[in-house]
C-alpha cells in the first residue's frame, strides 16, 4: 500500500458501524481497555465496538476516515470544547472510588471516563480522540496522515488541542504533532497521560 493512494475524507453518515469496528479492532488491545473490561477477546471488542458506536451515533462531531481502495482502514474524532461552569474542589473519583471494588465493566468504564473528564482543562480546546488505525495497515503512515489533516484543522481556527492516552509510544507519536504531557495519573493500575497542544 502507498501512501499516495489513500484518501483522507470526512465521515459520512451510515459510515457509523464500519467506523466503530476499525476503531474497536484497533483500540481493543489498549492496556486501559484491557484493565475496564476484563480482556480483550471478541466479546470485548464487541463491547468496545457497541461503545464507539452509541458515541459516533450520538456525538460525531469531526471525524477523518482514512480509505484505501473505497474500504475504510483508519478513524480520527474530535470535538470542540468549551469552558462548563463546575465545582473545582470536589475530590476526584479516583480518591472517592476504591476502584478493586468496582467488577462490572459498566462501572469501571464510567469511572474510568469521568477521571478523564476531571482532567479536562477549563479552557476552549479541541479534543482529540478516539483515534485507531486498522492493525493490518498500521506503521504505514496512516496514522501519522489522520494527524496532519488534524493539525491543519485545527491551526486554521486558531485553536489548542488535547488528547489522553495509556501507551507511552502513543505519547512519543504525539510529541512529533507538538504535544505535551501536562499531566499522569494511574487507573485501574494502568498509567494515563494527558496531553496538549498549544495554539499554533
């Protein structure tokens, strides 16, 4: 496969199911995954799977699909956000939830999510994620191209972005779009990072 002949489009609408299966296949092995749903065999990619579904549904905001020859191999979404009025001194989730009492995997993704949203920063941003490459096309450049048209998104509107990730080679991919990590924190034994970008 050559770089050359993928094409890089916007999401369509009725692309929803085929978008959440790359996603799920790519994303299954992810160690948070793993850690929240107890393994990652096809019952878990299909959980996995019926999750990025209900959000590219409900919430699909900005999504690129890579393509090579019509056939859909690698997903980018983001969203923009903006500053929401909250307490800021509540304790996180992480400190009110013991976490080894949480066994359904319904609860430990909400706990999951909402240590992440705690992470959130205030200001307007625009937030990167879920991304997935199907695992036969990866280490070809897909990737890296999702990430290009991404940038140039969202440089010509001036704005900053953020993302979380739990592979710290993912971490190393993301510091060559100008992404730092401004922030760590453990979930469910698994290490999280959370990084930014600044307006460009």
């Amino acid at each position: 496969m050559g770089i050359n002949e993928m094409d890089l489009v916007l999401f369509a609408t009725g692309e929803e199911r085929q978008a959440a299966n790359i996603l799920s296949i790519a994303m299954v092995s992810n160690p948070i995954h793993i850690a929240v749903m107890g393994g990652q065999g096809e019952k878990e990619q299909q959980r996995l799977e019926h999750w990025f579904l209900e959000m590219l549904s409900e919430r699909p905001r900005e999504v690129f699909v890579a393509k090579y020859k019509g056939a859909m191999v690698g997903v980018l979404r983001s969203q923009a956000c903006y500053e929401e009025a909250g307490p800021q001194d509540q304790e996180t989730s992480k400190s009110d939830v013991d976490e080894s009492a949480l066994t359904d995997p319904d609860a430990r993704l909400a706990h999951w999510l909402a240590v992440w949203d705690e992470h959130d920063p205030p200001e307007p941003h625009r937030h990167l994620g879920p991304v997935g490459v199907d695992p036969r096309y990866q280490q070809q450049g897909i990737g890296s191209s999702l990430m290009v048209q991404f940038c140039a998104s969202v440089d010509a509107n001036s704005e900053p972005a953020y993302l979380e990730t739990d592979r710290v080679e993912n971490v190393r991919f993301y510091e060559k779009f100008s992404f730092n990590v401004i922030g760590e924190t453990d979930i469910f034994g698994v290490r999280n990072f959370f990084m930014w970008r600044p307006e460009q």
